[in-house]
C-alpha cells in the first residue's frame, strides 16, 4: 500500500477514535427486556403502595422517537436514535420500554465499527427505573451490563452483589427523561440520584440559559442544561457537556455538545416523532 495511503488511513482512524467512541455520551442501547415482559393491552395495574410517587409527565409518551446525527466537526459519523418504545408490565407495574441506539455510518464502519444499544425499563407514574441493560460495540472495545432496580427496598442488584441505593434512583438512560418533567428555572439546578456501573451518586444538572438554536429538524427555544457529574450513557462525558431542551412542555433534546481534546462531538435532531402521554 502507497506510503500516503497508509497515512490517510491512520489520520481516519486518530478521527474516527476522537469522533465515534464518544457516541455512547449521548446514546447507546440495547433490547433484550421485551421477550421478557408482556404488553399491557390486557394488564391490570396494581394500586399504589407506601414507596410509590407520582411525577407529572405531559413531556413523552410511548411512539416518540428522536434520531440525531453524530457530528464530529463538518464530518457526520453516525446516528443515533432514542425512542419510548412501548408500554409494558414490568414488577407489576406499567413501564416504559425506552430505547436508544447509535450506529456508525456505511463509511466510518470499515474502520471503526460502532453498534451501541442500550434500554430502561422506567416505571410509567414514578419515573424510575427498574432495569437496565447496555451492550456497547465500539471497534475492538466490547461492553456489557445489567442490572435491576428493587425500588421497593431501596437496593440494586449489580453484577453478584446487592447495593444499597437511594429511594427513586435513576439509571443513565432514564435520568435524561426524568430531567425533561422537571421544573427548569435558569440558574437553578435539578439534582437527580444516579445507578451507572456500580456507582451511586447524586448528579446535579444545572440550568445554564435560554437560547434559540437552528438546526436540520427547524428552530427551536431552548433551555440549555449542563449535567455536572461524570456518568454514562446519555449524560457520559469526559468533558462539558451541554444539552439543548425544548423550552415548552415536550423538553425535547434537540442538541448535544460534549467537547473532547481536540473540537467537540454535537448530537444534532434531524427527525422526530412525537409520542402519545398516558393518563394513570
């Protein structure tokens, strides 16, 4: 092979490194919870116990799906996509199925394949998770977890031990729709209790500004929300990461900005479907 196109070829990669590992920051997935559990076309909904919670949600529903493309500079890596995907029975409770998945595209897979997936099993009235599943596929790099959530005794069994957690813990996935029911006030922050990968921790997210952005899916006011702690999945990053909400009820994300050492990795909505909001 021609010495330059040996040269081409390690500066893709270097590229394909800094652009497509970090794709997991803004969403990576996998199914695997719906051959387990049942539709709730014919389930009855147990009543509320002493643990339970009620979080209004007019913000998503099950049939939204939003698709981004993952950008690095002017190059276009990938996409991903995060979707409610269904309603389901999970500890006899109505749960949304939530689905995230980030893909490379055709050219970037002949160098540095990426397949991530990752999904939450998110009680339906509380708004906390009850499972949680990721399997990323990022080049040589292979990982996989698992766990789930006993909300009712506060406790999370993780790999062969069971930790202790706090009361409504979220997991990576799940904090992100939690945050978008929330109240949003420009420089105040929302402090959500965190599970990821062994780990326990309360992360704050602070609400930076307004702002109105323009991008491939239209323009949009914004509220900008900055999670202030290192965590995984949706909200995972090694540097600042910023997240533009719809400034209305939906909260949609729109944008994700996550800088790495050299530029930053952007999470750009380029297509959505708005979801249904149950009534419970």
């Amino acid at each position: 092979m021609p010495k330059k196109s040996i040269l081409q070829r390690i500066l893709l990669t270097a590229v394909l490194f800094i652009g497509l590992f970090p794709m997991g920051y803004f969403s990576v997935v996998e199914l695997g919870i719906a051959e387990a559990s049942t539709e709730t076309d014919s389930m009855e909904i147990q009543p509320s116990r002493p643990f339970d919670r009620f979080v209004d949600n007019v913000a998503f529903g099950v049939g939204e799906k939003l698709t981004f493309d993952i950008k690095y500079g002017f190059i276009t890596a990938g996409t991903a996509t995060m979707e409610v995907l269904r309603l389901i029975e999970f500890e006899n409770r109505p749960c949304y199925q939530i689905v995230t998945r980030a893909v490379s595209n055709d050219f970037f897979s002949s160098v540095f394949r990426v397949e991530d997936r990752v999904e939450s099993v998110m009680d339906a009235t509380g708004l906390y998770s009850w499972r949680f599943e990721k399997r990323l596929r990022e080049g040589n790099y292979r990982s996989e977890r698992m766990y789930t959530f006993d909300q009712r005794n506060n406790q999370v069994v993780y790999r062969e031990d069971t930790i202790d957690i706090a009361p409504f813990v979220q997991d990576a996935l799940s904090s992100l729709y939690y945050i978008r029911t929330q109240s949003l006030e420009v420089g105040q922050s929302v402090f959500v209790e965190n599970f990821v990968d062994g780990k326990s921790f309360s992360m704050e997210v602070k609400v930076v500004e307004r702002e109105r952005v323009s991008i491939d899916a239209g323009s949009f006011d914004c509220i900008v929300v900055e999670p202030l702690t290192q965590s995984a999945g949706v909200f995972k990053h090694k540097g600042r990461l910023k997240v533009w909400l719809t400034d209305d009820a939906l909260r949609m994300p729109v944008l994700m900005k996550s800088k790495v050492i050299v530029g930053s990795i952007v999470a750009e909505l380029v297509d959505y479907e708005l979801g249904s909001v149950d009534e419970f």
